[in-house]
C-alpha cells in the first residue's frame, strides 16, 4: 500500500490539536489522521508557528514537510491504532 495524495483537514479552531491529515492510499482507502498525538513535538509545533502545517507532501511511503519532520506509513498506521511512538 502506498500513499496517493495528502492534505489538511481543520477542524473548529486553528491550532495543532485542530488539525489532522487527509491521508488517501492507492487502494482506494482514506484515513483522517489527527496530529494530536504530535502537539508536544517541537517540530510540529514550529510547522504550525511558521503557517507550514497545512502543505504537507508525499512520496507514496511518507508523509513530510519540506525542511521539516515526516511521518513514515508505518508511524500512520501506528497512530491510527492509537498506539504511542
């Protein structure tokens, strides 16, 4: 599986805790990820402070922000089991 396309979604309210990735895979599957888990993550924190949360890219096996952090498919899935990194 690998990941076609990736964008933000945001919920009421403009902060980090706001904001989740809308995540679509090449068999046709979509997760809505939230980035709550990463509101602690100096990295996150200062995407958001910059305004660069929101443009987030893809290269089919991650999810990244240029000059920034990433999260790898297997970080994704990890997440949406709502298991701790």
């Amino acid at each position: 599986m690998k990941i076609r396309s990736v964008a933000t979604a945001v919920r009421e309210g403009e902060g980090l805790l706001d904001t989740m990735l809308d995540i679509h895979f090449d068999n046709g599957q979509t997760i809505l990820l939230s980035l709550e888990s990463r509101m602690n993550d100096p990295q996150f924190i200062q995407l958001h402070k910059n305004g660069q949360l929101t443009r987030p890219r893809t290269d089919g096996l991650r999810v990244y922000w240029q000059n920034g952090p990433s999260l790898s498919l297997e970080e994704i899935m990890a997440i949406t089991r709502g298991e701790r990194l």
